[in-house]
C-alpha cells in the first residue's frame, strides 16, 4: 500500500522517513461566553449509551469526511444512522456485548457503508486491531527478530534479520541457539522456543549459542524491539549472469536493503536484473521514490499525488552519487497483488521505457493512505489522494498494463523466463 501518514485527531502526524543514501525524506476551535453574575454553573444531563454512540459516529463521519479522497453525503450518514437505529443496534443488543464493542462495531460498519465499494483500503480499527494494523503497514516488528527450525542437537538458526537486536550483537544463519534463559530447548520443543522468540517488546533474553563458521560457544542478552523487516532477497535465476530480487513490500528499510544487495552485485557486472514485485502490497512512496533513483535519472519528477482535500504533493527521483546509479537492463514482474507503492515504482519503470513489465495486471491502488487517531484510541484507515504521473495522468484503477502478459500458470518458472529474456536481450539477440 502507498504510504500510510499517521495522523492525530484530524491533523497530520506526518512519518520521516530517514534513508541511508544521503538524504533525508519529506485546530479544533472553540469559544468562550462570560457568565452572567451570581448565574449558577449549568450542569448537562448525562448522555444515555445511546447518545454517545451518535455523538461517536458524528466524530467518525466528520473525520471521513473531512479527509476521504471520495466525496461523502450527509444523506447516506442519515441513512446509516436509521439503519443503526432499526436494525443494528437492537441486533446487537442481543449479543449482551460492551458499550466498546457496539460502538466499534457500528463505526466499522459505518465506514463500509460510506466508502467507495471498490475501495479494499479504507477501515475502522479499534484500538488494539489499529496497533498492529499501523505496525502491518508501515513494515515494522516487535520480536527478536530470529526465524529457525529445532533439531535433534538445537534450534537451527535459518534467518536473523538485519536491523535486529540479535544481528547487532553477531547471530547469523545457521548458527545453533542451545538454551535460551538457561532453558534447554530439547526439553520445551519447538513451540515453547518459538514463542521464547517473540517476548512483548522491551523484554532482554538470554541466549547461549554455537556460531556456524567457528564452531565456538557465545553468551549474549538481546532485546525484543521495533525494527523494519528485510524486505528484499535474492533469489535464484537458473542464468548466468542475471540476478534476481524479490522486493516483499516496501518499507523505510526498503532503500537499506537495496543499497546493501546492489553494492553486492555491482561487481559482478550484471547482464540484467530481474525485479520480482508479484504480491508485493505496496508502502510508502517514499520508499519507491528512494527505490527509483537508482535506475531512473535523478532529480526530475517522478510523481504527485492530490485528493480533494489536501494540496499537490510532488515527489521527485533523490539525487544519489553516480557509484549508486546502474544502468543494467531490468525486467519487472507483477500480477493482481502487486499493488499501491510497488505498482507506482512499476508503472514509473515502464511509462520511461525503463523496464519490461511482465506478468498480469496490477491492482489499480495507487493512492495514498493515511491513518486517523480518534479520541478513544481507534483509528481510521483512509484513502486521500491519488496518484499521477508527472503530465497529469492519473494511475489507472484497472492497474497496470504489462508489456508481456502472462497467467499465474507461469509463477513457477516466470523469473527463469524473465531471466533469459535479459541474457538474450544482453547477447544481442533480442
């Protein structure tokens, strides 16, 4: 998904996004009334449940309304307000739930009622469901970051992610993790160590382990803590000399990861690139914007965004040192859940005949997303405004067209297809 701003109340909280290739990315009002002398202060009546569901849904209507990319009509809030009054809430009522429950409930069901019916983003989230949807969003982890597997002599590490707490103080992949607080992981199994793995956040554990070069014994404590997934892997080609990434989503350590894998392949003088996207939901533009100076010209547009309810936004292609710019031809692969973000980046590559896109046709969710406190803690997920390319032409909402067409029938075998596409294309014969 594009990028989701955080926001308080009805106003921006805007996310800063900080990338490692130097640069750094983009009330209420009231009034008063003297008192009469000697008047006696004027207490209001208690509101019924009731009441304060109307009152709740008039602040969710109010934010939707204010920032919603679609317009919104009174008529139809009216219209869910007779509905909750003749059908959802007696329908409720029959449940015996808490007053929390009824007006969540009710307010997801009014934020149905009002979006657009092919708008899959936009949401009502109660608290604890919008944490973690807003931790989903933006690419972030609250664990110790180690992914593995128990066997017979411990648990075989298989993957400890870069911006961990655990990779800062040296576990790799493949080493073997033998007690963790003095626990013997043959004695609690698989479960127990996996959810040893995932403390609440803040929580320090133990770990004893063997490294898999030197074969010697390590003691460290780590951390559970925030941190942005890795969310680009290499993967293999079956040719030579063309190299694949399989980008999972985009996230503010999206850049990193790019930075990190290129600087890799750079000397091994590439024939092409694939760039897999297929199933990648999207994230900030911000990091596509990072992600296009690498293969795009840098410092021209690359482009706005705008909804009815917020100003033009230009993005422009970072400025990056000549070392970071390569010219290696690249093929794109997408299909139906390529979408938001990685569907901008794609739509971008091919409009500057920078890449062949293959595969099927994206999602049609170029628009930007934007998360809304409100005064109990829950949030409203809301599209804001839409993307366009730098001439005025908005993304599509039918997605992106590829170059090459091809059915999901050809997941298995489409990076090796792409792959030799490029080989050849390099050889001349293409």
């Amino acid at each position: 998904m594009l990028e989701c701003q955080h926001q308080k109340g009805v106003s921006v909280r805007s996310k800063v996004f900080i990338f490692l290739i130097f640069f750094v990315f983009f009330c209420a009002s009231g009034f008063s009334a003297e008192k009469p002398v000697n008047a006696q202060p004027q207490v209001a009546p208690p509101q019924s449940a009731h009441e304060q569901y109307l009152k709740y849904f008039e602040e969710v209507y109010k934010v939707m309304g204010d920032h919603y990319y679609f317009d919104l009509k009174r008529s139809d809030f009216d219209r869910f307000l007779k509905a909750f009054d003749d059908k959802i809430y007696p329908s409720i009522l029959l449940e015996k739930k808490s007053n929390d429950y009824i007006r969540w409930r009710s307010s997801a069901y009014l934020v149905d009622f009002l979006k657009q019916p092919d708008d899959i983003f936009s949401r009502f989230l109660p608290p604890k469901p919008a944490e973690k949807f807003a931790q989903e969003v933006y690419g972030q982890k609250l664990d110790l970051g180690i992914e593995g597997h128990l066997e017979l002599p411990g648990f075989v590490v298989d993957f400890v992610e870069p911006r961990s707490d655990a990779y800062d103080k040296g576990l790799r992949e493949n080493d073997l993790i033998a007690r963790l607080d003095n626990d013997d992981l043959q004695a609690i199994g698989e479960a127990k160590t996996k959810e040893k793995l995932n403390p609440l956040v803040g929580t320090k554990v133990k770990i004893d382990y063997i490294d898999a070069m030197a074969r010697k014994p390590h003691a460290i404590e780590v951390e559970s803590r925030e941190y942005f997934k890795q969310t680009i892997f290499q993967k293999p080609t079956g040719v030579k000399d063309v190299y694949c990434l399989q980008i999972q989503k985009f996230n503010q350590g999206t850049p990193e990861d790019m930075t990190r894998f290129l600087a890799v392949l750079a000397p091994k003088n590439p024939k092409g690139l694939v760039l897999d996207l297929r199933g990648n939901p999207g994230g900030p533009p911000l990091a596509a914007r990072a992600i296009s100076s690498f293969f795009l010209p840098n410092g021209q547009q690359l482009v706005y965004f705008e909804g009815q309810h917020r100003p033009r936004a230009d993005l422009d292609i970072p400025v990056l040192p000549p070392a970071y710019h390569f010219d290696w031809p690249i093929v794109i692969l997408v299909n139906k859940d390529t979408g938001s973000a990685s569907e901008l980046f794609s739509g971008v590559m091919q409009d500057r005949k920078r890449a062949l896109i293959m595969g099927e046709r994206t999602a049609g969710q170029v628009l930007l997303k934007s998360l809304f406190d409100l005064s109990d803690g829950s949030t409203l997920a809301l599209v804001t405004a839409r993307g366009h390319f730098p001439d005025g032409r908005p993304f599509p909402f039918d997605g992106v067209l590829p170059d090459e067409q091809m059915s999901s029938e050809h997941n298995e075998e489409m990076i090796n297809l792409a792959a030799k596409y490029l080989f050849l294309k390099a050889e001349g014969k293409m």
